[in-house]
C-alpha cells in the first residue's frame, strides 16, 4: 500500500495500533455489546410510544431483527479484526518526489527502511515494542479496504498525468537556499573583486569604446545572451575574452595555490633563490583569466564558487536539468554569479591585501555593507518567501496526524453510534477525502510549474536563471513576480484541499439528512397504516 508521505508511513501504524488498543478496552469492558441492548431496548420504546400493542409484536420482532442484523454487519466490517487484514502482512511504502538532480526516487518502505530520522525515532511503530497487548497492526475490513482503494486512485490520479517539464521553483528554492560559508573564499572573492575586476572595470569605462573587438561588441550588443550588463560583474565574458583585460590582468599579490610560471612570473627570479637580496614569493601570480577559469583543485575562483558546498551542487545540476543553457561555461557562469552577490564582496586596496590592516579594514566595512545589505534582504526573503517550505512541509505531516487521530478514534465513534450504518459510509468518506488532500497538493504543484514557466515565457539560459534568483538580491519586478507566486501556492495548497473538503462534508451531510428523512418517512407510513387497521376494527 502506497502512502503519501515518511510520516504517514508510521502515524498509520501508531494510529491503528491506538485504535486496536481503544478496541480491546471496549470489548473486554462489554461496552462493545452495550449497543446491541440499547438496539432492542429503543425498538420496544418506539413501538410503546407509538401504541403498537399486541398487533406491532411481528413488526416489532421483524424491526429488532434488522437493526441487529444491520448493527452484526456494521461490527464486522468496522470493529472486528483479523490477522488476514494486518498492517504487517502488506509493505507500506511511500514514492518521494523526484530528487533536485533529476534522478529517479527510490521508493521506501517500513519493511525495508526509509532512510530518514523517522526510522530510529518510530522505530517501535513498526516492531510493536510500545505496546504490552502482542500485536495491534490490525485493521477492521471496511477501513482496509478504503485505506486500500483511496491509495490506489491517489497513486492512479498521480500516474495518469504527465509530470511538468521543468521544476523552475526548485531552482529558485535551491538558490534561496544557498549560502557561502568558507572564510577563505569570501577572502579569494574579495582578492578577485579588488584585484581583477575592479581594475578591468575602471580600464573598460576609460577606454576608446571604438577599439572594441567584433566579438567584444557581439557580446555587450542588445539582446545577446549577455547584453550591455555583462561588464557589471566578475565574471564578465567580455573581460574574459576580450584582449587586454583578464588574460593579461594578473593578481596583485601572489595567490596562495598557484605554483610559479616564470613564463607568466616574469618579475620572478629563475632558479628560486636569492639574487643581491631578493627571493621568489612561495606563489605565483595567475592571470584573472586562469584565476576565475581554473579548476577548484588548482584554486579557480568560479569552480569554488559553484561546488563549495552540496547545496551549490545539487542547485549547478538541477538548473542544468531544468534551464536551457547554451553550454556549460553559461550554467557555471549563471551559478558563479549567484554565488557572487551572495559573497558581498567590497573593494579594498590591494596594497593592504596582506597586512593587518585587511583584516581590520574589510572586516570593519563588511560589517556595515553586510548590515545594510541584511536587512534588504532580509526584508525580501521574507516577502517572497513568507513561510513557504515551512507550510508546504508542514501540511502533509498535518495529514499524517489528522489519519492517525481518525484511525483511532473510529472503534470508539463506531460504538457510540450503536454501529449504525451511516458511520461506516461517513467514515470511509472521511478517510478518502483526506487522503486525497494529497492529490490537490500534486495538482497544486504541477499548476504552480506552469504558472512559473507562463511568468518568464521565451526566456532560456543565464537570463531565465537571473530572473528566477533575482529576488535573492534586488530585483523588484522579479520579486513581485516571486511573491504572486508564492501567494498563489500558499493558497492552493490550502484551498483545494479545503474547497474539496467542504464538498465532502456537503455530501456526508446530505447523506445524513436524508437517511434522517427515509426513517421519519417510514415511520410516517407505519402510523398511518396502524391508524387505518384501528378504524377497521371498529
């Protein structure tokens, strides 16, 4: 039996292993036989009440009969148990959804383990050790079977719809997400901001704009995969192929990791010792072009920046699954800069790059800048989020508790009710209806994929990862986009399943009142035709 969540997989178990446990209380008290005496007892009443007399004995005996034998049915597919329908002659398994890269789930299970921390936490969910009573995995045969059948079209509604192209809200999720940490390469950031940037940034506003290559001006052109505003960061493809700037802009200082290149070192004296005083550095002085396109073992700014940690992985290989990059230089340049303006790097004087004063200075103004910078920040991380992986989390364990307390609280509804008939229809309603909340969470899902891919129509590559991360830092319009829809899947989340829940609780009263009407009905006519026969009689 597939399940709709980790949680669910053992508030069922605890929630039928309470319901078995309220059921033995009941029947070894014989408060589970008491509704078979209330039965009779309340026929004869009725028929007192209503002067039914020496004639009304058959149709009394023929009414006690029926509800008895309806009242037996209703005890046997809703209170009774057997080892046939036991939790643990089935494997309850859950189907997470697909994972960030792209890769297939694997399924799992109570039998076989779930790899989470719920294994080690519920663990006596599955074994039974909680309970002194042996063996409380059983089920009545009508709530199985309901459990059982709305599983089934919960897994069919979910198979039978293709599943949406690309997951764009995983992407801008993953980039909210991700954070850089590591002290040294906030430090290499800001070397490569002061050293490298800032100067081909000063060198490009000098310059004549009419010695621009071909290229160079293919790339700043309007409507090009980069644009005018590609000079406006480190990472800039027009600084990194365009002749004078980065390939042959070197750091200021030497760049620990970098062993010495006399070819490119040429201020470095050959043979590493000292000449009339003079040693070599320990390292060299890579080009900004080597410096940002190396390989994170050789120290290259830009692979660190996009695979220092598993979060920044996972987001470079779920954007290469979901946008279309024109190669994967763009995907780790769109990264790179989302990484970037994470860092919040400032510019500071080479010259004091390596003394003490780098680490008052900079600490000192990344104190302030970080400050400020925070509460805009913080200010649209609350806007644009506002409470949203909290809610969407939090909703199907909510459905996992709200099972589990309806599981078992139903021996002792079904007995109170004197295991009338309408309890076992209005139970499995209940039970369908929200186990079901979880397809409304899937069709809100699929809904919120193609409301994202309507929001940023005809755009592909690091433009379309720009527009979705904009939000992070300080993108108006994008941020208002993100917010709409985000209220949009806040309020399907809550609203299908609660339009549908309303419509259900419709329907189980409509049963209800009806049943009400059939039996008043009823009752009507045997009046009338007990009052016809005393007329006769006179």
């Amino acid at each position: 039996m597939q399940l709709d969540s980790y949680l669910e997989l053992f508030t069922t178990l605890y929630g039928w292993a309470f319901a078995n446990l309220l059921g033995e209380i009941l029947t070894g008290t014989g408060l589970a036989a008491l509704p078979f005496a209330l039965i009779a007892f309340n026929a004869w009443h009725s028929a007192k009440e209503e002067g039914a007399g020496f004639n009304g004995v058959l149709a009394l005996i023929e009414s006690i009969q029926t509800k008895l034998i309806t009242a037996l049915l209703v005890m046997a597919l809703c209170f009774a148990t057997t080892p046939l329908t036991s939790l643990h002659n089935i494997n309850l398994s859950y189907k997470p959804e697909r994972a960030a890269d792209g890769s297939e789930p694997q399924v799992v299970s109570t039998q076989g383990g779930t790899n989470s921390g719920y294994d080690r936490a519920m663990a006596d969910a599955v074994n039974g050790s909680f309970a002194r009573s042996g063996n409380l995995s059983y089920v009545p045969l009508w709530w199985y079977s309901v459990m059982g059948l709305s599983s089934g079209i919960n897994g069919a509604f979910r198979a039978g719809m293709t599943s949406s192209e690309r997951d764009l809200r995983v992407v801008a999720d993953l980039a909210r997400m991700a954070t850089i940490e590591d002290p040294a390469l906030l430090h290499d950031v800001q070397r490569f901001y002061s050293e490298c940037f800032v100067p081909a940034r000063s060198q490009y506003f000098s310059m004549d704009k009419n010695q621009i290559s071909a290229n160079g001006r293919g790339i700043l052109a309007e409507g090009s995969n980069y644009g005018p505003t590609d000079v406006d960061w480190v990472g800039s493809q027009f600084f990194r192929t365009e002749p004078g700037f980065y390939d042959v802009m070197r750091s200021y200082n030497p760049v620990p990791g970098w062993s010495i290149d006399f070819n490119r070192d040429s201020e470095y004296m050959q043979g590493g010792g000292s000449d009339q005083g003079f040693m070599n550095p320990d390292w060299g002085r890579p080009t900004c072009k080597q410096w940002w396109e190396a390989d994170a073992a050789t120290g290259g700014v830009r692979e660190r920046l996009t695979s220092n940690t598993s979060t920044w992985r996972s987001l470079l290989q779920v954007a290469q699954n979901t946008i279309t990059f024109s190669s994967t230089d763009e995907a780790k340049d769109a990264m790179a800069k989302l990484a970037f303006e994470k860092a919040n790097p400032t510019f500071v004087s080479p010259d004091k790059m390596l003394g003490d004063d780098y680490g008052k200075g900079t600490n000192a103004w990344r104190t302030v800048t970080g400050g400020i910078s925070t509460i805009g920040v913080g200010k649209q991380a609350f806007e644009s989020s506002l409470g949203m992986v909290p809610l969407l989390n939090m909703l199907p364990m909510l459905q996992a508790l709200v099972l589990m307390a309806l599981y078992m609280f139903l021996p002792l509804i079904v007995v109170i009710s004197c295991y009338d008939l309408k309890v076992m229809v209005i139970g499995g309603l209940a039970i369908f209806t929200v186990k079901f909340w979880a397809v409304m969470w899937f069709v809100a899902r699929w809904l919120d994929a193609h409301l994202i891919d309507a929001m940023y129509p005809g755009l592909t590559g690091s433009a379309l990862m720009q527009e979705m991360t904009q939000s992070v830092s300080s993108g108006q319009p994008q941020l208002y986009k993100r917010m709409i829809l985000n209220t949009l899947l806040a309020l399907m989340f809550i609203a299908l399943p609660f339009i549908w829940s309303s419509m259900m609780a419709w329907v189980g009263y409509r049963l209800g009142f009806e049943s009400s009407t059939l039996n008043k009905g009823e009752n009507l006519s045997s009046n009338a035709g007990k009052g016809s026969a005393i007329r006769l009689k006179r």
